[in-house]
C-alpha cells in the first residue's frame, strides 16, 4: 500500500473522527477509492473498532434516478437512516470517474433526491464524522493539473499540520462570536448581515480534508443587498457560473447566472434554498484557486463561500431548513478583483488578507 495512503487513513481515524475502541466505524465512498478503505478497515480493527463499509458507483444511481419515485428513494433512504444511527463514526470519500454523471438527470428528479436523503445527511453530521476527496483522474481533470501532479497536491494539502491551524482560528472565532454587523464589498458586491449570537465553527481537518474555514451562519432574515460570486460551482451534475444573489431581508429575490434554468431550479427546491444557511471565511494556504470541486474550492484561501440553503443544525444554526446546501465561493485575493470583509466598521480582511494584528497567523504566509 502506498505510504502516503497509510499515513492519510491514520490522520483520519485518529485525528479527525477520533476514533476509539469499541466505536462502529461506516466508511463510504464511491469506487475508485478502494486502497484508502482497506486501509481504514486495517487500521479501524487495529484500533479496537468495528468497521463496516459500503462503495457505490455513481452511474447506477444516474440509472436509479431517471426513474425512481420519490416514494421508491424515501424507502431507500428509511434503510440508510436506520444504519447512520447505529453508527458512531462516518468516514465519506469521494472519488467517482466523472464529476458531471448527473448533469442530464432531471431536476425534478435530483430535488426529490435531495429531499429524500436530507435525514440521512442530518443524522450523519451527529457523528463523528470527515468528508474527503480520494485523488482520480477525474478530479485532476477538473482541477487541470496531470493525474499525478494532483495526487501529490491532494496528499500534500491533506498532511497539513491542521493542530496549527487550529489553534491559530481561536483569535477568529473570538472576534466573530463577538461581531454583530458584517460587510462585504467588491466588485458586484455590496451585502450586510448580522451574525449576532449564532455559534462560530473552526474546522480544521475533523470534518473535512482538506480543511480550513471558520463558519457560523447569518440572521435569518438579516441579509440584505447583492453578491455576486467569481467562480464556477458544480451542483448535481451541472456546472453553474457568473451566479449573482439580491436579498431583501434574508430571502433572495433575484438569482441570475448560466445555466438560468438551473439556477432556477435548485432556488424552487424549497423555501429555505432562498435564505443562507451558513458564511464562512476560508485560508488553506495550498489551495489558490478553483478546481471544479467544492470539497477543495470552498477552501481557498483569501476567499468566503456565503451558502444558500440549510444552516448546520448541530453547530450553527440559524433556523433554516432546506433540502440545498450550496457552497457558493467568492474569491476576495487581487488576481480575482478583490474585496475587503468589514465587522461592526472595523476592516477584517482587505484582498484576501488579514489585516489585524491577531488574525495575522491565519495568513498563508503562517500557516503553509
């Protein structure tokens, strides 16, 4: 087994989900990763722990999907529901041969997906539980790097000494627990909000890996002006772009971009998808610019990903349910036309940089 697949089974099982003796172990994931899970079932039974496994391929639920009923993927997802709650850890890899394999199932479809497996996903973020990219041609694809210059990328981003980073978001959590008022200005952007008492979330590689964000979610009905995002996103299948938001206190009254009908479709899911569910600021230093995969791009550094959709129930919750989560990433650095992140009238960050004097250790700079 490659070394560096060991080394990134241990990171997880013992970092991120903190695994212990006697814990029952789900690892899921899609094919294409099966090294990584035998080593995570290696390790989980080194570890004292049980471990059960499942790998799907993406093109058969393409199949399912273009012509499940919604009571068919309800019935599924009771059966998924009852297995995440007799878990106690969940470990999700994504790797897939084709990042675009449900851009022609209907989007009637993909809503009643989404609907139907939003239990699933609720239970399993009560666990102990890490989200990760499995490197794959298609994913180096995506991100226009060759199949082994994103390999050592997806294993060097992954080793990050994430202990470091941890510790250097208290400052960040701190002020943001104390901010009422947020601004954020730039080019097609002018947006304020409150996140005033709404718990902030550090996640520094125990919930996904790669990591590197500082979360929390705005008032629900607080968010007003436009935001226009500079990067593209990949939402079932489908890849959406120059995608711009107008609020009006908290729901989006006006969406644009291309694909329209898309767009259009993932903000009819349910009301919720036209309110925010979660802000963050992002600043993994190895990760500059976009690759097609959100898992990745919402952690560019010097960028913010403002999220239609549900809030993280357990974490930082703001009230609002939906069946969409929609990391939608703008990019703040110079190269991207900049911008500048405003808290109760005090500059925070200005082109992707911080510039407070305690906040300075969260720069690239400080943490590569």
């Amino acid at each position: 087994m490659d070394t560096r697949v060991t080394a990134l089974a241990r990171n997880l099982l013992d970092y991120s989900v903190s695994l212990q003796p006697g814990d029952k172990l789900l690892i899921e994931g899609e094919t294409g990763c099966e090294e990584l899970v035998r080593g995570l079932i290696a390790g989980a039974y080194a570890r004292g722990a049980e471990p059960f496994f499942e790998l799907s391929d993406p093109t058969l639920r393409r199949a399912q999907l273009l012509g499940a009923t919604r009571e068919q993927l309800d019935l599924e997802m009771r059966w998924r529901l009852a297995r995440v709650k007799e878990m106690d850890a969940r470990i999700y890899i994504l790797a897939g041969d084709n990042l675009f394999e449900f851009a022609d199932v209907p989007a009637e479809a993909m809503q009643a997906y989404e609907l139907a497996r939003k239990p699933v996903l609720d239970e399993g973020c009560r666990k102990k539980w890490v989200l990760l990219r499995f490197p794959t041609a298609a994913a180096a694809q995506g991100a226009g790097m060759s199949t082994d210059a994103f390999e050592d990328f997806c294993y060097r981003v992954s080793a990050l000494d994430y202990s470091r980073m941890d510790r250097a978001m208290d400052p960040l959590v701190e002020l943001m627990e104390r901010t009422d008022r947020v601004e954020i200005r730039g080019p097609g952007t002018d947006l304020s909000f409150s996140i005033k008492g709404i718990p902030v979330v550090k996640c520094a590689g125990r919930v996904n890996v790669p990591d590197g964000e500082v979360f929390t979610a705005p008032v629900k009905d607080s968010v007003n002006g436009v935001i226009t995002y500079n990067t593209l996103s990949v939402y079932d299948g489908v890849t959406c772009e120059a995608v711009s938001l107008i609020f009006e206190q908290g729901r989006i009254v006006k969406a644009t971009g291309t694909p329209q009908e898309k767009i259009d479709a993932i903000f009819d899911t349910d009301e919720g998808a036209r309110y925010v569910g979660e802000f963050a600021l992002s600043v993994n230093p190895y990760i500059e610019k976009p690759m097609l995969d959100i898992l990745y791009d919402e952690k560019i550094r010097g960028s913010l990903h403002f999220t239609p959709g549900d809030a993280y129930e357990d974490m930082a919750d703001n009230g609002n349910r939906s069946a969409v989560h929609w990391d939608l990433v703008l990019i703040q650095t110079p190269e991207w036309g900049g911008g500048e992140i405003w808290f109760d009238g005090v500059l925070v960050r200005k082109d992707g940089v911080f510039v407070l004097s305690e906040l300075e250790g969260l720069n690239p700079e400080n943490l590569a």
